[in-house]
C-alpha cells in the first residue's frame, strides 16, 4: 500500500496542471507589462523637458521695424538677424547673378516675403557674429553683413559674396503668423 501512495504523489493531476498554467500565464503577462512600462519610462525620459520645448520657437513682432531697420533676437541660443528690405536692398539682392556666387542661391529661394530677410546670425566660417546689425556698423562691401574675423563680406540676402566663409548665412524655420508676427522654430 505504500508504493501506491508514493506513485499517487509523483502523478500530476489535473489540478496541478491548471495551476501551474494560471501561474505561468500570470507571471508571463506582469513580465510583459513591467518591461512595457520600464521601457515607456525610459524612452519618456528623452523627450525634451517643457522649457527646453518653449525655446524651441518664438514669436516676433515685426511692426515696430521700419523700412531699412534692423532687429537681432535669440533662438535655441543663436542671433537671428531680422531686416526690414528697402526696395534698393531687394533689388540689389534681385540683380545679383547666381552663378556668380560661391554658394549658389537666388534671393526669392531665400526669403518668404521680399520685404523681410530673417536670417541666422553666425557666420559659416568659424562661427563668429557678424557685424551690420547696429546703425553705424560695417556691413561689408555689399550692404549686408561683415565678419571682421576673417573678412566675409554677405549680401543684402545673407548670401557670401567675398571671403572664406563657405556658405551663406543660414535660415532659421520661420513662418508668418500674420502680416506683422512671424514665428521662428
């Protein structure tokens, strides 16, 4: 009778079966849940924080700028230069052959509205600010930014006309909220 009882233990029954499924189940599904929210916490953390999203665009009004002004406001740490276009700055910019320059670009591919040129502020040379912003300053012999670093001369379009920059000066995203506000980033 003793040996019947010893088989009757090491026989699973369908009890055990059904549990140890419930338990394998379970345990499988918190698994999958705990690296679902382990992982969402971890990708969660590389979005970037609310101040660091406010930077990301700011909101100029134009109105103040009259014709021939210029402004210098802060994006993501970097000047953006602002210019209020005279009608000869934009003809200038308008009569300029492309293949002429080192960096091919026409002025309507880089303005959205002739009247204004917002352009980033860092010469592509070595990353110095330009002067041509303040009443007064050299802006170089073709009316639109001087670097006094190394002698890059920009157009009234931002585009490097003289010089060892490679590039012309970079535009920032920027879009027109209204006739007076545009939105940069």
């Amino acid at each position: 009778m003793k040996e019947l009882n010893t088989t009757t233990k090491n026989k699973p029954t369908s009890i055990d079966e059904e549990k140890r499924d419930f338990l394998f189940i379970t345990t499988t599904g918190l698994a999958i849940a705990g690296g679902g929210a382990f992982a969402w916490s971890m990708i969660d953390t590389m979005n970037p924080s609310k101040d660091v999203l406010a930077l990301s665009t700011t909101e100029v009004d134009l109105s103040p700028l009259e014709e021939g002004q210029s402004l210098t406001v802060m994006w993501r740490g970097k000047p953006i230069f602002i210019r209020h276009r005279s009608e000869s700055e934009i003809s200038s910019a308008d009569n300029v052959s492309v293949e002429d320059l080192p960096h091919k670009e026409s002025d309507e591919s880089r303005v959205k509205n002739p009247k204004w040129l917002v352009v980033v502020g860092v010469c592509s040379h070595l990353g110095c600010v330009p002067l041509g912003q303040k009443i007064g300053d050299n802006k170089g012999e073709y009316g639109g930014w001087f670097c006094p670093c190394h002698g890059s001369h920009y157009d009234t379009s931002g585009r490097i006309r003289k010089g060892p920059a490679p590039l012309n000066l970079e535009i920032p995203p920027y879009e027109f909220v209204s006739d007076d506000i545009i939105r940069i980033g």
